[in-house]
C-alpha cells in the first residue's frame, strides 16, 4: 500500500513539474513576443517617415566628405607650409631692406 501510495505521489510529481515547465516555457514565448511586437511598434514611432533615414544617411555622407576635404587641405597645407615661409621670409628681408635704405 505504501509503494502505492509513493509511486502515485512521484507520478504526481513529475507530472506537475512537467506542468510548470510547459507553462515556463509558453508563458517566456509569448513574453518575448509581446516584447518583439512593441519594440516594433515603437520603431514605427520613431521612424515614421523614411525620409528621416534618408536625411541622416545624407548628413552622415556630408560629415565624411567634410572630413576627407578638410584632411586633404590639411595635407596640402603641410606641404604647401615650408614655400609659405620661404616666401614671408623673402618679403620680411624685402622689406627690412627697404626700410634700411631709406
């Protein structure tokens, strides 16, 4: 009577455990779905109109050709910078001489 008893307790058992985790399992898919549907509807809010993305890409380009533009003129001026000094040098002289004679 007693193995019985505990047999129909431990089938009880599993059966409930098994139970609880069927409902686990459901009650996280359906979390995470809910969960998926909102954060997709909230995007929608967000982004209602795609010419908002469209801009964004663009500035985002103009951003870039900003930089690449301004880091050539960077390069040039390096290279154009000893000439530039050569050149005020000359002048200065120039016009140190000038001063001189007169």
């Amino acid at each position: 009577m007693k193995q019985i008893l505990l047999y129909s307790m431990r089938k009880n058992l599993f059966w409930s455990l098994l139970g609880i985790l069927f409902f686990a399992i459901t009650a996280s898919y359906l979390i995470l779905l809910v969960n998926l549907q909102f954060q997709a509807k909230l995007k929608e809010n967000l982004f209602p109109i795609k010419g908002i993305e469209e801009k964004q890409s663009q500035s985002i380009k103009m951003m870039i050709k900003e930089a690449v533009v301004g880091r050539w003129r960077m390069k040039m001026n390096s290279k154009l910078m000893p000439q530039m000094i050569q050149s005020m040098n000359s002048k200065k002289l120039a016009v140190e001489g000038q001063s001189s004679m007169v």
